[in-house]
C-alpha cells in the first residue's frame, strides 16, 4: 500500500510540476506579445529612417521625412500596439468572423456578405487618386513588417488562432465602409415603422419618432401584408448594443471665434461618442513629416488623422442623423427576376462561402436588385418572396454606392491649411455623412460630409414600393448643396446631433431627428462666459447638468407621489437641479423611472422594445400635452405605477433607503474585450470598469439600455483645440493606447478620462519610456 501511496504522490507532484512548467511557458509566450522598449524594424518602400519615441502614455511621436513614409510607420505602431483589433475590424467587415468565433457569429457574417462591404471597397480602391492609394499601400507595408516580424506573436489573441493574414489597402477602405454603415441607420427605423401595420394606426406609428418641426408625410401606407417580414427581419439585424455596432446618435462639438476668448484665436470643441470597448477605437499620435504636424486621434486601420490638427486648422465630427437609406418592396417575379418599371428584372447574385469554426462552411446566395442587396433574404422569408407577386425587401445605402471617395476626403483634411479648404475636403468626404466642425487661426465653420439622395418622391420614412420607379433615388447632393457656415455672425458654432438645417431647406435632409438638450446645455455655458481659455472648453466637455431632467422634472414633481418607498424617493426630486452625479441617488432615481415609464408606455400600446422610438425623444413627446393620448389623456396614474415598479427594484438592489442610493454604484462606464469579455478569468483581465456621472442627455455622455445603467457608450475621445497654439491642446482617448491585456497602457487612461484630466501632444514628451527605429528594408533586413 505504501509503494502504491508514494508512486501517487510522485505522479501528482509530477503532474504539478508539468502544470507549472506549462503555465510558465504560457506567460513567457504572452511576454513576448509584448513590444520592446529599444526596437528597430526594416520596412519595405521607406524613403529613409523613421524615429518613433512613445511617451509615458504610450502615445507615439512620429518623425518621417514623407507623408508615405509617416503612413508605413503608422501601420507598424498600430499593429504594434492594436494588431487583433485590426484584424477584427476587417473580419467584422468581410464577414470572416465566425472562422474564429464560430456559429455565434454568424448573423453578422450574413449580413456583411449579403451588404457586401469587401466587394464595394475592392471595386471603390482603384478609382482613388494616385496619392491617397500610395498611402494606403505605405500603411499596408508598416501593418505587414509587422506581422512578418512577430507572426503568432503579433498579438496575444494570435498565439491560439495563429499569425494574421497580410494586410492590404482594402482592408483599410473597410474602416470607412464600416463607419458609414453603422453611423447611417435610418432603414432599420423603416423596418420598425412597417413591422407595426396593423398593429397602431399610422398616425401613432409616426409619433414613436416624433416628428422635430414638421409633420410626417409617408407617401405610401404601410402593407401589413409585410410587416411579419419586417419585424422578422428586425429581430436579426446586428442592432447596438451588439459587438462590432455603434449607437445611432453621437457626438458633441462646440466652437467660438476670436471675439470669445482669452486668446484672441478661435477655440474648438469635440468629443465622439461610440460603443465602449477592449481597446478603444482611437489612437492618439503625433506625426512629424516636412509638410507639418497631424496630432490628435487615429483609428486603428486608416493611414489618416480622422479627429485632431494639422498645426494651422483643427477640426471634429458629429453625426448629422440624416436619412440616406431607404427600404423598397419589390415585386417578385419568380425565384431569379423581380418586377422593374420596364418588366422584369434578373437579380444580381452573389455565391458566398462563409468558414464557420468546428462547422461545415455555410453557402448562401446574396441577391441584389436595382435599388440594392435584399435583406429580407437575411430573416428567412426568400421563399414566400419568391412568388409571384410577392415581396422582398432590398435596401439601398448611399455608403453602399460606386465611387467612395472618402479616403481621399481625409486626406485632402489632414491637408487643408483653412476652414474653406476644409470645406472643399468635406465635399470629397463621401460617407458617412457628418457634420464636420472646423478653425482655423481666424475664422469657424460647420459643413456637411457624404451624399444625400435625392428622391424622386417621399421623404425615406418607411418602406415604399420599387417596381414602378415612382420613389427612386434621382441622383445625389453633397459640398455646397448640403448646409454649411463660415464665421458666424454669432461667433459661435454648436452640434450635438441635433437639425443642423431648417424643415424646409432643400434638399430634404430626413424626417428624423433627436432632440437638442445636449445642445442647450451646451449653448447655455457659452453664454453664462465671455471669454474662454481651452481649460474651460475641455472642463465643458465633463459637465453632467441634464437639460432633458430639467425639461420633466416639473411634470414628474407635480405628481402626486405614492406612500412609503415610492413617496421617499420622489421626494428627493424636489430642488434637484438635474446634474447626473456619481455620489447622488437623483440620476438613479430620475432614470429608473423614467425608463419603466418608457417600456410601460409601450407595452400597453402593443408595441414591442425593439420598434420604440428614441427613448428621450419619445418620453417627453408622451409627457408633453401633444402626446398624453399615449396615457389615455393622462399620464399621472401611469407614472404613479412606473415609479412604485422601478423603486421597488431599485431597493431590491441597493436597500430601501432612497438618500444613500447612489448613481455611480449603478452607473459604471464598462470596456470589455469583444471576444474575451464572456471567458473566466481571461474576460476578468480584459474588462476595466469604473464609476461614472453623466447619463444619455448630458454632455458628458454616458448611455445606457432602456432598463439598464451600465454606461456602454460615451466619449471615447475628447479634444479641445486652441487656435493660439495648437500645441496646448488637449486630448484623452479610452480606455488606453494598447489592446495587449498584459501592456499598462491596456486601461492607463480610464481614471484620468472619467475625471475630466487631459494631455497635451507636444513636440516633446515628458518622458520617453520606448523608442522604435524604422529603416528601409534594403539597409536593415530584419527586426532585432
């Protein structure tokens, strides 16, 4: 027995040791993900040497002696520092992803292929200028030093899945396709609108988006014959929050001349706000060439500086909220023809083999029309829109059409040396479109980016009928035909998303628009000053005041409060002023309600989450005398409900007294690994989070789920630019520089960024802590 004892305690502990010797070898392959502090890298197609010092931060410093060899280097750091996030984005775009993610993946991958991002870019890449596809191939031929250089060390994530593919110039092309897919959403507002026929009269259906100065107008009443297609259709759209989406609305910027500042030169404003990740979409880098200076925020993917300055202008982005898709029913024929305004029409088709890990590949036929790819083919309705008479649903995107010049757009910005030549950049910027806010040392301005289509008749609401031709798309508006201001006689230029025309301007810009109570606050502290220094614009960009709470909370105090819990915690409403703070109960208390308000209103009209309408803009449409119909005339009892329900289930959580309930132990902003995030142990070493103010209304953005309060998305990069010098600009990016989990620059930003804290991106750093030379491949042959 003994003998047998001893021979067990032998193989445990041999057992032990190999599990050790395991783990060992494991954390020194993860070590060596990591980039060295000294390194020098040859790269095919450089003019001469590169000098790359990266500061305490992990914010490069670029020096290159051309804008093509700034562009390879580029390539090398963001692969350095972001080499899975890169080759996520492209899979995400191509429809790749479930070769690594398998079946969960899936419906995106469908969707991706069935869209046809890939194709259009591969197609789009040729027609680009000549200088503008050199920088592309630059910024390939750093990405793919890279990779040559590390292979299955390129990245953590690629010592399970082995070394990335090479990277090209059209896999850079899809970081602009993406976003011009994501941040143009309008046609999923039109399956909702139809996926509710016959459920809410029309009438109703239009006030789930209330309309902003103008009423409705649909050309064409919705069949609900389809509105099954619809709301199927709906249900498996990649929606936000999902991984690899965005938010529909995003974006602040604000800016003032000369006559406004401490200074004397204009000051400018931005911050974007996207989905909340493990890393960040941004990277911030300084970049040096003979030409001048880009400083500010890069996206992992792109040569170019998306958000930033060029040392003479300064400019950022919001999202504009215009209508450029629309969903048409077409006429099916039989299963290869549907009918056009001449007889019928064959599809265009597409076979489509997508990799699946451990499962066989999946085939599927993607089917176009004149107007775009047929989507209802992605919810399973194919053969009943097959016959006949029937009807599928395609899709037509002006980001899906020929001709995308939107690399060369940002490249003629990075470019421009004043706000009209901004302008005259803004109008090569095809998609998405955008507000492009601008200055320069004299003057401000706001244009308009991307194409908007010009439609034959109708206003892009809702689904309308493709055969007869009657509501084509007649050709397109952009530059100077879109909105568009320079030095404003007010000195002043604001946009957080809200109209940026008048209802009646030409041509028709979409009937859909969210509500503009971050642009009130926003307007409001611009008068409250005189003159502003970038301090104060960037102590702006923190500010967690709600113009929406103060907008309702007279509605909300003047209902009689219910007894106990419900009553207690009301009460503290009184006086509130409205500012979404961490250490307060009144954001969780105003949320809470107003969210179970939201989803009862609903609910008691028949209408499912998934078709509501913006929840801001729907529930003080409801609280307002125009929408009390919703209530049956009167919302108070409704309320009185919404309260006691969300109250009671606030103090299941955080215990039964309302006055130590607190905002920011429920309100955590959350950057999480996208394929990590879900595994034990690894999704705990790739997630940050931490308290956080603000909600979904205020200027420092923190946006939630309907009946949630994790903050999922928010400012993921601010800046603040002063005209003066641009070098005393301020910037913080979110969670941090690096996408390696090992790396202390992974969430190093998260805490200064919630806090309002910024940096500056000067010529030098205040501490090199790594270097990086890069050469020509033929005077150094390989990484040491």
């Amino acid at each position: 027995m003994r003998p047998l004892l001893r021979l067990l305690r032998r193989a445990l502990a041999g057992l032990a040791i190999l599990l050790l010797l395991l783990a060992a070898g494991l954390g020194c392959l993860l070590w060596f993900t990591l980039p060295r502090a000294r390194q020098e890298a040859a790269i095919p197609g450089l003019s001469g040497p590169v000098e790359i010092s990266f500061d305490q931060d992990g914010v490069p410093r670029i020096h290159a002696g051309s804008a093509e060899d700034a562009a390879a280097a580029l390539g090398f750091v963001h692969a350095r520092d972001r080499m899975f996030q890169l080759d996520l984005m492209r899979r995400a775009a191509s429809g790749t992803l479930s070769e690594i993610a398998g079946p969960a993946t899936l419906p995106m991958d469908r969707y991706m292929r069935t869209l046809g991002l890939r194709r259009r870019a591969a197609a789009d890449f040729p027609g680009l200028p000549a200088p503008t596809r050199a920088l592309l191939e630059a910024y390939s031929r750093g990405v793919n030093a890279w990779i040559a250089a590390r292979g299955r060390l390129a990245a953590p994530e690629f010592l399970a899945l082995g070394a990335p593919a090479p990277w090209t110039p059209i896999d850079s092309l899809l970081w602009g396709k993406t976003m011009g897919l994501w941040l143009s959403a309008n046609y999923r507002t039109e399956l909702s609108r139809l996926s509710l026929a016959g459920v809410l009269p029309q009438a109703r259906i239009d006030e789930l988006w209330p309309p902003d100065g103008q009423a409705g107008h649909p050309d064409a009443s919705l069949d609900t014959r389809y509105a099954g297609i619809a709301a199927e259709l709906a249900s498996v759209l990649p929606r936000f929050p999902a991984a690899y989406t965005l938010p529909s609305t995003a974006s602040n910027a604000w800016a003032v001349d000369g006559r406004r500042t401490i200074t004397g030169a204009p000051l400018l404003a931005g911050d974007p706000h996207l989905q909340f990740g493990q890393p960040g979409i941004w990277y911030l880098a300084r970049i040096e060439t003979p030409a001048g200076v880009l400083a500010g925020a890069t996206a992992p993917g792109v040569p170019f500086l998306v958000i930033g300055h060029n040392g003479r202008i300064a400019w950022t982005f919001t999202t504009t909220g215009a209508d450029v898709q629309d969903v048409f029913e077409e006429t099916a024929v039989d299963d290869g023809h549907y009918l056009g305004p001449d007889g019928p029409l064959a599809y265009i088709t597409h076979q489509e083999r997508i990799g699946v890990r451990g499962r066989p590949d999946v085939v599927m036929t993607v089917r176009e029309t004149r107007h775009g790819p047929v989507v209802s083919d992605l919810g399973g309705a194919a053969p009943s829109g097959s016959e006949r008479g029937g009807k599928v649903l395609a899709v037509a995107m002006a980001n899906l059409q020929p001709g995308d010049t939107a690399a060369a757009g940002l490249l003629a910005l990075n470019q421009a040396g004043s706000v009209a030549e901004a302008g005259q950049a803004a109008a090569e910027i095809s998609t998405p479109v955008q507000n492009l806010m601008v200055a320069d040392r004299q003057r401000i301005g706001l244009f308009m980016t991307g194409r908007i289509p010009l439609r034959r008749a109708g206003n892009g609401s809702a689904p309308v009928p493709g055969a007869d031709g009657a509501y084509d798309w007649t050709g397109f508006a952009s530059g100077e035909a879109l909105p568009h201001i320079m030095a404003p006689a007010s000195g002043r230029l604001v946009n957080a998303n809200e109209r940026v025309a008048p209802p009646d301007f030409s041509p028709f810009l979409g009937r859909d628009w969210f509500g503009d109570w971050r642009a009130r606050r926003i307007r409001a502290l611009l008068e409250a000053g005189t003159a502003f220094s970038v301090a104060d614009f960037s102590a702006m960009q923190t500010d967690v005041v709600s113009a929406y709470a103060a907008q309702l909370l007279p509605v909300l105090r003047a209902v009689p409060p219910p007894p106990g819990l419900a009553g207690r915690a009301a009460g503290l409403l009184a006086g509130w002023d409205g500012a979404m703070t961490r250490d307060a109960p009144q954001p969780l208390i105003f949320n809470a309600w107003l969210d179970r308000f939201y989803l009862d209103v609903l609910a008691h009209n028949g209408v499912p989450e998934s078709a509501g309408g913006p929840p801001e803009e729907f529930t003080a449409f409801v609280l307002s005398p125009a929408g009390a119909h919703w209530c049956g005339g009167d919302c108070t009892e409704r309320l009185q409900t919404a309260l006691s329900t969300a109250m009671a289930g606030l103090a299941e959580r955080f215990g039964d007294d309302p006055a130590r309930w607190r905002w920011g132990a429920a309100h955590q902003a959350v950057f999480a690994h996208p394929v990590l995030r879900n595994l034990p142990l690894l999704g705990w070493l790739t997630t940050a989070r931490i308290e956080a103010p603000g909600d979904d209304s205020t200027i420092d953005r923190g946006g939630t789920r309907v009946g949630g309060f994790t903050s999922i998305h928010g400012a993921s990069f601010r800046g603040a630019y002063d005209l003066a010098d641009l070098d005393r600009s301020r910037f913080v990016v979110t969670p941090g520089q690096s996408g390696n989990p090992l790396s202390r620059h992974l969430s190093d930003f998260v805490t200064r960024w919630r806090d309002g804290d910024t940096i500056t991106l000067g010529p030098e750093p205040r501490r090199v802590t790594a270097t990086l030379k890069l050469t020509p491949q033929a005077e150094f042959g390989q990484e040491r």
